[in-house]
C-alpha cells in the first residue's frame, strides 16, 4: 500500500540522543545502532562498528511521523507539486510516509490512473508515499468507483476530499462497499447548502470583515449524516480535517456508541483562529476555515484525550500567482509538511498546551492505527524510521527554503522553535539539515 | 540566515514614512475622523467661491480604478481630483485588459508603472486595496472592497450628519435592510463608534450578520427613537437566485420599508444610494424636505477631496491649503 524507490539501508550509529517512542515506552538517553537500514540495537555504549556516527547528544530521537492527509497535485498540477517534491517536503518535516488524496487531474478513480502513480512512486518518492482513491467518479458524488479493484491496485483508503457527498444514499452505498475493498473511507464533511461560497468562518470577524461565512454547523451536521449512517451499516470511517466544537462533540458521542470513527486535525486549526484572517493573507484561506477560540480549544481537548487521533497537515500547495491574489479571490489550501513538527513545538509543546509524547504518538502510531499501516517505532527489528529532532533550534520561515514547489504557507516569516535535524525513512538518510 | 537579516537591517538607511492610505475606517483614530470632517469644511466653503478649482494638487496623478459599476463614487472622485487641479486617470474593467484575463497585481503593476500619486480603487473582492498598496508606490483610497468597507461613504455620512444636525456626540441612527451584504454599514459602525454616535442595526433575520458587534432587531418599530434613519439599499445583484434572505422584496418593503408612517416628523432619513423607490424606501419619503440624500451626495465631493489631500499631504488642512486657496 506504500511505495518509496528503492534505496539500500544504511549503517548508522545515532548516538546520546534522548529517545522517545511514547507506544513502546522508551524515554531515555540510549545509542540506537541501524543495520542495513533496520535497527539493530537499541542501548548504552553500543559498537559503532563501521557505521556512520550521527552525534544525537541534546536531541529527541521518535519515531518519524506519517502525514495522512497530503495533495501531490500529481497529476495534472505538476507546477504546484510532484511526487518527488512532496516527498522530499515530507521528509525535510520529519516524516517517513504520506498519504496522497484523489482530487488531482484527472481524479485517480480508476486502476490505470492509480497504477501510474504507484509506477511514479516507485521511481521518485524519498519517503513512503500511498494513495487514497476516490469514492465516485470524478469526484462527482454520481457513481462509485470501482473500489474493490482500486484496493487492489494499492489504493489506501477512499476519499472524496475538496468537496463532500452529497447525496445521503450514495454515502450509504459507499460504506456498504467499503466493507468488500476493506478500505476505510475518509470523509470530508461539508453541508454545500449551508457553506455556500462561504470563505472563513462564520462569526464575529466575518461579520465585522464582510466576509461570507461558512458556519460550524456546516461541518458538524454533515459529520452527524456521515456518523449515523456508519452507525447503521456498522462500518469505520474517518473524518477529514475537523475545525469545529460541534463536529467534536458528534464524534465523542459516537465513538462512545461504539462506532468505529476516527478523525484527524490539522496543526493551524489547533494553532490559529478565525482572529488571524484579520491580515486578509491569503495563504490564511483554507476550508474548512479557522473557527473560534472555543472550537481551537475543544480541538485540543480531543486530541489530548484521543478523541482525534491524529493530526495530518492537509499539505495543499497552490501556485503563486494563484494565491497572489485578493483573499477572497484566492484558493482554498495551505502548505504545511516542512513547517507542521515546529509549529506544534512552538505553539503548544512549549506553552505547555500539550506534551511532546501526546504530539508524537498523534503523528505517528495514531495515523498508523487509523489507516492499518506499519507503525513506526523504535524497537529492536524494525526498519529504520526516525526523526532526529532539535527541540531548541531557532528558525524563520523563509519562502527559498522550502523543498515544496510551492510556498503558500501561512508561516512565512514566522520565527519557529524546533527543527527536524535528521529523517530516516525505510532505512535510509532521507533529510539531513 | 537570521544573522543576515540583522546585519542587513542595520546598514540600510532608514526608509520613507509609511504611505498613508485609506483602506479602512478602523485604521482611523478619532483624531484623524475629526481632521478629516475639518479639511472638508474647509474645501466647502472655497467651493462658494466663483472659481472653484483650487491649485492644491497641481502635478499630482490620480488614478481611479473601478472594478463595479457606480456612478456617484467614481464621478464624485473625479470631480474632487479636478477641483484640487491633479490630473486624473479613470479606468473601468469594463473595455480593459481586465476583460482580457488580466490580473489586478499585473493591472496594479501597470498602472503603477505611471507614478501614480494616489490610486483610488473599487473591487467585489475583499483585500483588493491591500493587494494595490502591496505592489505599487501609491497611496491608496478605498472606494469600496466587496462587503467589507466603504470608508469614504461613511466619512461622507458621518460629515453630512454633522452639518445638517450640528452635531455627532450622543445622537441615535438605526440602520435599516440589508446589512449582510453592506459596505456601508460596516464602516459606517466603526466611524459612529469613533465619533460617539448610537447606533443600531435593523433588518430582516438573515440579513444581520450573525456575530456583529452592535445592537441589532428585527423590529422596525426600534427606528422611531432614532435622530437619523440611514436606509440600505436591498443590493438584488448579490441576491443569488433562491438565497431566500427574504421571501420577496414585496413582503420586504411591507415589513421593513422605510414608510412616512413609520417615520416621527423631523426625523432625518439617509440613503447612500442608488435608491430602490418602493422597495426599501417609499417615494414619498424619499422625496420628503427629511431626506439628506442630495445633501449627501453634495458632502461627497468635498469629503472626498480632503480625503485626497489627507492622504498627499499627511496633515491637518492648514496655512498652506488655505494660501492655495487664496491664490485661486
């Protein structure tokens, strides 16, 4: 389900770092020694044998991170992204696998369209990237693709993402089928009748602003279809990018029901709210936009007691001259693979808002639990993949650094604290700053 | 990389002034509402005279940039660039490369290619201003962004009232219809907060923004307290088919239309126009010796010349507009 080309594993010895893998329970200085690109050793005072000798002394070693919610823009949007740029984006944030969404031109709905991807893949991405396939052709909510042979051809779950399904029967087809591909459908809730041409939140900064707002409700009435309906087909699914209380407080009543639902958040709705859109910067345009303090709050909360279970960037990258534009001009979207780790450190490791073990077990095992990947891991027999990561490390966002194509972020300028200073990804040096 | 900057930083010279604009009423402090209201005055009383052209901006370049159509705006900004002696340059989207797929970064660019000294922009989309100042040298005059601020409207307004009641502190407007989709009504909330007067909001359920920071009601009966009553137009244009705001524009003007029956005698009424008659505000009243529709069309004019000079010269209108003045 995952693909990366082909590199040979590396010897490597990362010696003194501190190393926490918060699953396997590690939390301690120790040598991590990799053989071939899996780990060999794990302890004090280990043999560095010919291996290369990466000095970890004052840095956090974790498990690297997987993002489940990322667009390549491959195809069709090679300017914006590709495979080989997303991925090496990727790894520059710590990550050793991506999951791609479907909404590219054309849309992967169809085994020839997903087994050029998986071709591409195998020859280009620097870390382990897998595909998610449409739910209907094209994306149009009309007719289902075929998922069963999709799941064949390797796609990793199904999604729709950029626009909901519409149609409440179709939904309910969907989850039905998604029992024979035996892949999760990630949903992206949006009630279109009350998000209209919605651009931010709507509340007091849209009114003040004159912005037309897309209401909370018009995510948390559709998550609510979306929950009821797997409810009574007794299936899993998984919600997209949650940005409001009342999608929160639908989620938590339905899991403690007993439906299998999940759901992920991403670092700038756990970071900003809709005050920030006061800049009118248009790489603060995003859907579903940024709500309110008390909906950034209750986003916290549920990733803290694991309600939410992961948190995914939502990786979107947009052309400059697409976003150059006035905001309500602009496309939805931000970037955020090479910017999510530091953001987080920043603006809530740090302040004390959340432990940085909560932050690694919600990009790492939790993603993995969610999608049925490979968890990585810190443990003795498993490929190497690992993020080396500075806690302390000063830096600003600066549009040049990115390996993305694109450079809308939201963070430009910014002063972080916390980089990724090394990524192993299947065994191999993926990063290194 | 940081290093750099700071070095950087210190060894450049320090650079012009920031460029004054008006983009937004809440960039404004009452001061600069206070200074603004006094340059007018200034320019109305030179418009007594015979000759009404003033020297002010002689050389100066202004640039109107209208993205919608409208007539009092761009005309008035025309007339009062004219009446300060700059030359004037007006481009409508309509028969420009606009038509032909053209950016407004490139059109900003371009224009700004012709040293603009001010460049008075009108755009459906919120940010455009910024977008402008962002790329050109230019002081920028918002002449209205899509629903987000009108500001000249609301100085206009705020002036108007001021000289038709001879004073601001501690009056009553309500404003009436379709504050959703209003311009107006946004700065205009912000202009009355900085000037001290009351102010609510009235309309339809669905056409007061849910989240405002103001006073709103359903109830037309809450304009009778009202020193002034400022009618919004229902903007059908941004009534897409079946929004239903409201069920129909009859059953509008039965409950909310602005009625000589609903009004106290003397009671003032303002509209920024283009009035729909029979609609939001009933003929009669329209035409009644309470309407300050005329009076506030007249403001315009020399609202928006200070607006100009404001933003050219920086300062209070003072000895030297005045010697202008003199010399014309």
């Amino acid at each position: 389900m995952l693909y990366i080309k082909d590199r040979p594993g590396e010897d490597v010895v990362i010696r003194g770092a501190h190393v926490l893998d918060p699953t396997e329970g590690i939390d301690a200085t120790l040598d991590v020694r990799i053989d071939a690109g899996t780990i060999a050793a794990i302890g004090e005072g280990l043999d560095t044998n010919e291996h290369r000798v990466v000095d970890g002394a004052g840095f956090v070693l974790t498990p690297a991170f997987i993002d489940p919610h990322v667009h390549l823009r491959t195809p069709g949007r090679e300017d914006e992204e590709t495979i080989a740029s997303g991925t090496a984006a990727a790894a520059a944030g710590g990550y050793c696998a991506i999951l791609a969404m479907p909404n590219t031109d054309p849309v992967v709905d169809s085994a020839a369209t997903l087994g050029a991807l998986v071709e591409i893949a195998g020859r280009e991405a620097e870390i382990s990237v897998g595909f998610l396939a449409a739910i209907t052709r094209g994306q149009r909510g009309e007719e289902l693709t075929e998922m069963a042979e999709l799941a064949d051809a390797g796609a990793v779950a199904f999604s729709d993402d950029g626009v909901p399904v519409v149609s409440a029967g179709l939904m309910r087809r969907a989850l039905q089928y998604s029992s024979i591909s035996g892949r999760k459908l990630a949903l992206h809730c949006e009630e279109r009748s009350l998000s209209r041409d919605g651009q931010v939140h709507e509340g007091s900064v849209a009114a003040e602003l004159g912005f037309t707002g897309y209401p909370s409700v018009g995510e948390s009435v559709m998550v609510e279809r979306d929950l009821a309906l797997a409810a009574y087909e007794g299936q899993p699914l998984h919600l997209l990018h949650l940005s409001a209380a009342e999608s929160v407080t639908a989620l938590r009543r339905a899991r403690a029901a007993g439906v299998a639902a999940t759901a992920e958040v991403t670092p700038h709705h756990l970071v900003l709210t809709d005050e920030a859109i006061r800049s009118l910067d248009a790489n603060l345009k995003m859907n579903p936009p940024l709500r309110s303090a008390e909906d950034r709050a209750a986003l916290i909360e549920a990733l803290k007691d694991g309600s939410i279970e992961c948190i995914a960037t939502d990786h979107a990258p947009h052309a400059l001259h697409e976003k150059d534009v006035p905001f309500e001009a602009a496309p939805f979207g931000v970037t955020g693979l090479e910017t999510a780790f530091a953001v987080l450190n920043t603006h809530l490791v740090r302040p004390g808002v959340l432990t940085l073990a909560t932050v690694i077990e919600r990009m790492t095992a939790g993603p993995a639990r969610v999608f049925g990947l490979d968890r990585p891991r810190v443990a003795v027999g498993a490929r190497a993949n690992l993020a080396l990561l500075d806690l302390e490390h000063e830096w600003e966002v600066d549009a040049q650094s990115f390996r993305s194509r694109s450079r809308n972020s939201w963070l430009l300028g910014e002063l972080l604290t916390g980089a990724v200073a090394m990524t192993i990804a299947g065994g191999a040096v993926a990063f290194e700053r | 990389m940081n290093t750099i900057r700071l070095v950087h930083d210190d060894l450049r010279p320090p650079g012009p002034a920031p460029r004054r604009h008006l983009i937004s009423i809440a960039d404004l402090t009452r001061d600069d509402v206070q200074r603004l209201l006094g340059t007018a005055r200034t320019f109305e009383s030179a418009l007594d005279r015979e000759v009404k052209k003033l020297p002010t901006l002689k050389g100066r370049l202004v640039v109107n940039l209208f993205y919608e159509s409208s007539t009092r705006t761009s005309s008035s900004f025309e007339l009062a660039a004219k009446r300060l002696s700059a030359d004037t340059l007006t481009l409508k989207a309509a028969g420009s490369s606009v038509d032909k797929g053209e950016s407004l970064k490139d059109t900003a660019l371009t224009l700004g290619a012709y040293d603009p000294d001010v460049i008075v922009i009108r755009h459906p989309q919120i940010g455009a201003p910024q977008l402008v100042a962002r790329v050109t040298e230019a002081h920028i005059v918002n002449a209205g962004d899509g629903k987000n601020q009108h500001p000249t409207q609301a100085l206009l307004d705020v002036y108007t009232i001021q000289q038709q009641l001879g004073r601001l502190e501690g009056l009553h407007v309500a404003i009436v219809g379709d504050v959703l989709h209003s311009r107006v009504a946004r700065s205009l909330l912000q202009a009355f907060a900085l000037v001290g007067v009351h102010c609510k909001l009235v309309g339809p359920p669905a056409l007061l923004p849910r989240g405002m920071n103001a006073e709103m009601t359903t109830d037309i009966g809450a304009i009778r307290d009202a020193d002034v009553v400022y009618v919004l137009r229902m903007q059908q244009e941004r009534m897409q088919a079946g929004a239903n705001y409201v069920p129909s524009l009859r059953e509008y003007a039965a409950r909310w239309g602005i009625t000589p029956e609903r009004l106290r005698p003397g009671q003032k009424v303002m509209h920024p126009g283009p009035m729909n008659r029979g609609v939001e505000i009933d003929p009669r009243v329209a035409d009644s010796v309470d309407a300050l529709v005329e009076r506030q069309v007249r403001s315009g004019l020399v609202v928006r010349m200070a607006v100009l000079y404001d933003v050219l010269t920086g300062g209070p209108v003072g000895v030297r507009a005045l010697a202008a003045a003199e010399v014309a």
